[in-house]
C-alpha cells in the first residue's frame, strides 16, 4: 500500500462479504461500486 500515490485505507472483505455488501442498498454499497479497486 505505500507505493499507493494517495492516501487510503485497506478494506478486507471475504467473497460472501463483498456480495453481501455490494447487494445491500447501502450508500457503502454505492460508493465501493463506483471505486472500488483490487490489489493483488
């Protein structure tokens, strides 16, 4: 995450947890829908 040009924090999610969140209506939902990015 430091070579990362911006500040930002780590969200870990199991498969089953993304889903559900991604799914749920929330505003959390929306937003990671829009930004959400993988690191591997």
């Amino acid at each position: 995450m430091a070579e990362l040009p911006l500040s930002c924090d780590a969200l870990v999610l199991t498969p089953a947890e993304l889903e559900q969140r991604l799914n749920d209506g929330s505003r959390m939902a929306m937003e990671l829908k829009s930004d959400l990015r993988w690191l591997l």
